[in-house]
C-alpha cells in the first residue's frame, strides 16, 4: 500500500496463512486493507463488515468452525483499527 510517498507493508502472519481459507469474507477484507482511498475504503469496510456477518450467521447454529471464528475475530480487531485510525470513527472503550 502507498499513500503520501510512504510505503507501509501488511504482513499478517507466516506465508501459509497468506493462503486465503474463508474467501467469502477474507476476499472483502483484503480489499479494504489495501484501499487507500478513504470514499472507497469506508464502502469496502462495509462490504466486509457485510461479508462477516453473512458469515457469522451461517455457522451460529454449528459448534465446528473455532478456527474461522477466532480468524473472524482477528478481522473484526482488524476492521476496528481501520475504522479508527484511517476513518476517523471514534474509539471504542471497554468498561
């Protein structure tokens, strides 16, 4: 990703987890990651956002799945920072 002449890298974990294993959620997600864009970037958040709940709803009656929803986990904590720090949302505390 390149924005204002600096070039940052996302690595998100070793070269086996690069291989996409939820693409009906993890599609939309990388999409936003690498959006610089900020008009495009807050509808590609949305279209993951929408992707994860679609998701979520799918396997809310099955007990199998613990791995994809740690991974969900990770996205959404993952969607949260995009939200702060490049969309400006406010910060979300726990009480």
């Amino acid at each position: 990703m390149q924005k204002s002449g600096l070039t940052v890298e996302i690595r998100l974990g070793s070269e086996e987890d690069a291989v996409i294993k939820y693409p009906d959620w993890q599609k939309p997600l990388q999409e936003a990651l690498v959006e610089v864009d900020k008009d495009k970037l807050k509808s590609r958040v949305g279209a993951a956002e929408t992707a994860i709940f679609n998701r979520l709803q799918a396997i809310s009656r099955s007990s199998d799945h613990a791995a994809e929803r740690q991974a969900i986990a990770d996205a959404l904590a993952l969607i949260r920072v995009l939200k702060r720090d490049a969309l400006d949302f406010p910060e979300w505390e726990k009480k």
